[in-house]
C-alpha cells in the first residue's frame, strides 16, 4: 500500500498515519476512502488472521474463556473485569503471534 501523505510504501498504514497525526478516520475522509477500505495489505491481514487462528485453535483455554464471553455478551455481562486476566499461551512469549516487523514501514 502507498501512503498518500509520502508516497512510501507501507505493508500497514495504520502506526505509519498516526506518525504523522492523523487518526485513520481522518486520514480515510481526508483521502476519500470508504470506511470500510483496510489500511494494510491483504497478505499482511491474511496472515495475521492465520497466525492468530492457528494460536487460538491451539489453546483450549482461549476457546473456554471466548466460549464464556459469547454466552455472556447477549446477557449483558460480558465485563472484562469477570472475566479475569489472560494470560500468555504456555510457551509463548506474552503473545500468541510474532512480534511485528521492523520493515513494515519507517515513518
């Protein structure tokens, strides 16, 4: 993806634009894009979306405690403060997915 303000091609816009200080609603309505265009790369969102499916596929306490907020959300009770802390997945380094990239896009 190009950046309209630079021109600089970016894996994902959204830490890059707010670099510059603009919020990505400002930065959709200043450029004309519709609010549901993404600001990053479909391969770059596809694979998060794979990594963080596979992490979560992989741990049956998150599908337990996903589980328990569905069940809760429609009754009104889905407050995070029930549900307790979440912890990082056994092996893993605080999160489920790998840290990001520096070569995303410099600002």
């Amino acid at each position: 993806m190009l950046c309209h303000v630079c021109g600089r091609p970016c894996r994902s816009l959204g830490a890059h634009i707010r670099v510059r200080g603009m919020a990505a609603a400002e930065y959709r309505r200043e450029y004309g894009l519709l609010r549901t265009r993404a600001l990053s790369a479909r391969t770059l969102s596809q694979r998060q979306s794979r990594t963080r499916r596979a992490a979560y596929e992989a741990s049956g306490e998150t599908r337990t405690r996903f589980t328990a907020g569905r069940a809760m959300a429609p009754l009104g009770r889905a407050d995070p403060q029930t549900l307790g802390p979440h912890p990082a997945p056994a092996g893993s380094q605080q999160r489920p997915w790998p840290a990001r990239s520096p070569t995303l896009c410099s600002p």
